[in-house]
C-alpha cells in the first residue's frame, strides 16, 4: 500500500512539475508577442501623451490645468525622466501660484522620488531638506516620508561602504514608519510597505498574504499590476519558489511591455535569471530590449545597472553563437567529404555495373553446363526421396515409443489415483475405529511397519517394471560400466535392486543424493555409500 501511495505521489509531482514548465512556456511566449509588438504599446501611450497634453494647453484655470498636469507627470514619470522632471517641475509652480501648501508639499516629494528612482540622490536629499512641512496634512506628510524613505533605500541597495548602508537602512526604517502612520491604510503605498517590513523581517507567507489582497484591487496587465507582480516575485524568490519566482518576474514584465513602459526593472531581472538557466537566445532578446528602453527612459542609473547584465549574458550568447558556428562549420565539412565519398561511390558504382554486365555474358554462356547439371540434381532428388521414406519408417517407430510412453505416464496416474484411494480408506478405517473407541487395535494398525513396508514393495515394483519398459537395455548398458566380477544379476526380468534404482534415477535427471533419498525412503548416507562404492571398487553384492 505504502509503495502505491508513493508511485501515485511521484506522479502528481511529475504532473505539477510538468504544468510549470507549460506554465513558464506559455508566460514566455506572451512576453516574446508583446515584445515583437512594443512599437504598439509605445503608440498607444504617446497617444495617451498627446491627447493629455492638449488638455493642459486647453484649461482654463490653474487649478484645472494642475490635475491635467499632474496626470501627465504620471503619464511621463516611468516613460521619459525628462519630461517628467519638466512635467513635476510644472506642476510645482502651479501648486505655488495656487497657494496649495499640501500639493506644494506632494509634488516636491514626487519631483524627489523620482530624482531618487533615477539615481540622482544628492538632488533628492537637497529638494526633501529644502522642504518646508509646517502646517502640512497627514497625506501630503505620507508622501513626503515615502520619498525619504524611497532615497535611503536605494543608497541601501546600491551603497558599497557596510556601515554607511547600515546608517541608510536604520533611516530608511524610521521613515517608513512615519509614512505608516500618515497614510491611509487602505492606500496600496500603505500596504506594499507592510509587504516590504514582513518581506525584510523573513516573514514571507505573511508578505504573500498582503500581496494576494494587493493584487486584487489593482487592474490586470496595468503599471501598478506590474509593481504588484515584481514584489510576488522576490517574495516567492525568498522562500525558494522559484518557478513561481520566475512566472510572477515575467507577469511583471509582460505588463510593463504592454504599459510601453520604459523604466524597466523586470525585463532585465527576467533576462539574468534566464542567463542563468542556459536559455541565452531569449535572454539575449530580453537584455536587449531592457538596454534599448532605458535609454529611452534616459537615466544614466539604469544603464548602469543593467550593463553588467547585458555584457555577461551578451559575451555569453556570443560564446554560444560561436559554438553553434563551429558545429554548423564541422557540419559543412562533413557534408563536403560525404559529397566527395558519394562522387567517389558513383564511380564505383559504375565499374561495377560494367563489370556486372561482363560476368552477364559469361553467365548465359554457362548456363547449358547448367542445364547438364539440372538432370543430377533431378537423379540426386530421386535419391533423396528414397532416404526420406527411410526417414518416414524411423518417425514411425518413433511414435510408437512415444506412444509407449504415454501409455506408461498413464500407468504413474493411476497408480498415484491408487494410492489416494488407499489414503482415504486408511483414514476412514482410522475415523471408524476413533468412533468406536478401539484405541488398542489402532495403536498395533499404526505401529505396525507392514503396512509401510508393503507399499514400499508395491512401490518398488511398479518403478521397475516401469523403467525398464521405458530402457528395457539399462541393467545390460549399466553393467558394461563395471568389472565382470561385478556386473549385476537381478531377480525377474522386471526387477532392480537398491543400487539399480539409485542410478535409474540419475539416468531419469535426478542427481541430488538428498532427492533420491526422498525417493527411495534411505537416509543421504546411504545413498552417498552406494555411489561411492560402484565408483570405487564396482557394485556390492
């Protein structure tokens, strides 16, 4: 049972490991799709960029013009760094001249993060120490910690110095605090920072959790999916879940593609993992594709981290490319010489066929002597007919000797049908006297050796005249085996003695002493005595 359950659980793990795979696959094809198609998205999003701006142009008061603004600072700030930076920078002197402390608070903020997301950070430092938080909100005050937080921790990642990044992650906490408790709770800025703490503090189920609940109120395939999708994907990357890992990594990156957007971070990620596994044709692809879209982004930030990447997996596709042209050129060689061996063959071929045509002729010049020797073959057939009706007599004796033995196997059933026969009188004669309590007379029935003693003969007898029916020339080739002075002479023309049927029973197959024994009701020592003697001096008297 427990090694059914096992086969059924080796099974369903090479089931689900085999729908990953399919899984993986299908992911990858969709992103290759939209890849080829980007051009596409880049439309749709400049579009989208177009008809916003004309909306600016066409307000009609600041504050009107401030929310058109500021929905294309979210159009720019993950496609173009500098016109969002112009875009922010817009948007800050509207939030000015309308007196606004609050928005004035949050776009600066804003213009901040993305110095930050950019790697501009001495500039982000500078814009938040600049700002002025007396009398701002809760929400505004949110967003102000969020970017200081956003700047420390990106000196996190990518500082070199130990203590100094220990000093930017101790920082980077406290403002993550403070933004906690100004945020709205409901806020998904609230909850991808819950995320993170549990996600930093090793308690990735708990960060899975919270993620589940962000991804249900975001749209599918939108930026924020995307930024949803990224965090699953190090939280599965945590705990070893690495298909899982690589399919949420590529979800990321499939809604980036289709969103046209060119602050890419998924894409590249996806291609390095892919560098890794071997697969380095869409790795390449991938690299690719993440190089070109940061420069178009236009930040030197993100050239700079995705260079490493992109000279790895490019000096390693190169590798590859070289192998495949080695291969291909090792191939052409071989195809050359199988042309040449070919050409050579054709020669050959055609040699041959003359020579063919040669021995043709010779052939029909010999086939009278042929015909010659067709009439002593019919003559040789004529003799070999007469052979074979010889053979036909022997079959026929043959037979008849099969037949004899069959009737013999007979005899052996009926004699065992006998002997259960007896078995069961003896046991009802036994259950007879049991009943009528004559335990006297049934005590001399067992004890008594005759009985045994009389089955035994009866036994014997029917052996022998059994065998030698089947080798009626046995005792006579036997006793060519031995000295004159030794040869046997047995009583009746169908009887053996001990040593007779010891050695009938090996001419039978039955070589084991401790079977024979069985057979012949003697112990293995007297059996073993008996073929050393005739071994030794011929055979006892």
């Amino acid at each position: 049972m427990q090694r059914l359950l096992c086969s059924a659980l080796m099974i369903v793990i090479a089931l689900s490991a085999v729908a990953d795979n399919g899984r993986l696959d299908s992911i990858y094809h969709c992103l290759d799709e939209a890849i080829a198609r980007s051009s596409h998205f880049v439309k749709q999003r400049e579009a989208r960029i177009d008809s916003l701006r004309r909306m600016v142009a066409e307000a009609q008061t600041d504050e009107q013009r401030y929310v058109r603004e500021m929905k294309l600072f979210g159009e720019y700030k993950s496609y173009r760094n500098d016109s969002a930076m112009t875009s922010i920078g817009r948007c800050i002197d509207l939030a000015e001249r309308m007196g606004d402390r609050d928005e004035i608070v949050k776009c600066q903020a804003r213009q901040a993060f993305q110095c930050s997301t950019t790697g501009l950070y001495v500039e982000s430092i500078n814009i938040l120490s600049a700002i002025d938080t007396v009398g701002v909100g809760s929400l505004a005050m949110g967003e102000y910690y969020l970017a200081w937080s956003h700047v420390f921790g990106e000196l996190t990642y990518y500082g070199t110095l130990e203590w100094l990044k220990a000093k930017y992650r101790a920082e980077r906490a406290r403002y993550v605090s403070l933004a906690l408790g100004c945020l709205d709770k409901e806020r998904d800025e609230y909850m991808q920072h819950q995320e993170m703490l549990c996600y930093s503090a090793g308690e990735t189920e708990k960060a899975l959790e919270i993620n589940d609940r962000r991804l249900e109120r975001v749209k599918e395939d939108s930026h924020e999916y995307a930024i949803v999708a990224f965090y699953r994907y190090m939280d599965n990357k945590q705990i070893g879940r690495m298909d899982d890992a690589k399919y949420w990594l590529a979800r990321a990156a499939l809604s980036d593609v289709r969103n046209a957007v060119m602050d890419q971070a998924a894409v590249w990620e996806l291609a390095n993992l892919l560098n890794q596994d071997g697969q380095l044709a869409r790795s390449y692809s991938y690299i690719n594709f993440a190089w070109e879209s940061a420069v178009k982004f236009g930040t030197r930030m993100r050239n700079w981290q995705i260079s490493p990447i992109l000279q790895t997996i490019d000096k390693n596709y190169q590798e590859e490319t070289e192998h495949t042209n080695m291969i291909l050129r090792i191939l052409m060689g071989t195809v050359g010489v199988m042309a040449v061996v070919m050409l050579v063959l054709l020669i050959y071929v055609g040699r041959q066929r003359d020579r063919l045509a040669e021995a043709h002729r010779e052939l029909s010049g010999k086939s009278s002597q042929l015909s010659s020797l067709n009439d002593d073959l019919r003559r040789a057939n004529a003799s070999l007919d007469e052979t074979n009706r010889q053979l036909q007599n022997t079959v026929g004796q043959l037979h008849e000797q099969t037949r004899v033995k069959e009737e013999y196997i007979g005899r052996f059933m009926r004699q065992c049908s006998l002997y259960i026969d007896r078995n069961d009188a003896f046991r009802k004669r036994v259950n007879k006297m049991l009943k009528g309590r004559e335990y006297e007379e049934l005590y001399k029935l067992t004890k008594s050796e005759e009985l045994k003693a009389r089955e035994l003969e009866e036994f014997y007898s029917g052996f022998d005249s059994a065998f030698l029916h089947l080798f009626p020339n046995f005792v006579c080739d036997f006793n060519r085996l031995l000295r004159p002075e030794e040869r046997i002479v047995v009583n009746g023309e169908y009887k053996l003695n001990t040593a007779l049927r010891i050695f009938a029973l090996i001419r039978l197959g039955i070589e084991d002493s401790s079977t024979i024994a069985e057979f012949l009701h003697y112990s293995v020592n007297t059996i073993y005595n008996y073929r050393a003697r005739v071994k030794k001096i011929g055979m006892p008297e």
